[in-house]
C-alpha cells in the first residue's frame, strides 16, 4: 500500500495508471488483429500450398531415383 503525502500525488499515480491501462488495452487489441490475420483463410491455404509443395518434390526427387 502506497501512502501518499499529497493530493498531487494521487492524480499523478491514477494517471499513470490510466495511461498503463490504456496502454495494455491497445496491445491486446493490437494482439487480436494479429490473431484474425492469422487465422484468415488466405493464411491456411498457403500453409497447405507450402506443404503441399514440399510433398511434391519429394515424390518427384523419389521418383527419379527409382
């Protein structure tokens, strides 16, 4: 508990808190921007390409080995 020696004081430390709060508030929202971009369709179409190609280049490098 912070013991305060003036109203000054106090105005300061609930700004600062306010500020913080607000802070942490765009960061999160900052957060679910990313969380929807990563999640978007686009995103999970071009992980099964990337994977996808990887396969097909290892069936072709294994079929001209054999």
């Amino acid at each position: 508990m912070d013991h305060y020696n003036s109203f000054e004081e106090i105005k300061f430390d609930l700004k600062r808190l306010h500020l913080e709060r607000q802070i942490a508030l765009e960061h999160m929202k900052g957060l679910k921007h990313e969380v929807d971009e990563d999640l978007a369709p686009y995103q999970w179409m071009q992980t099964v390409l990337n994977i996808v190609k990887k396969f097909g280049a290892l069936y072709i490098i294994k079929k001209i080995i054999r």
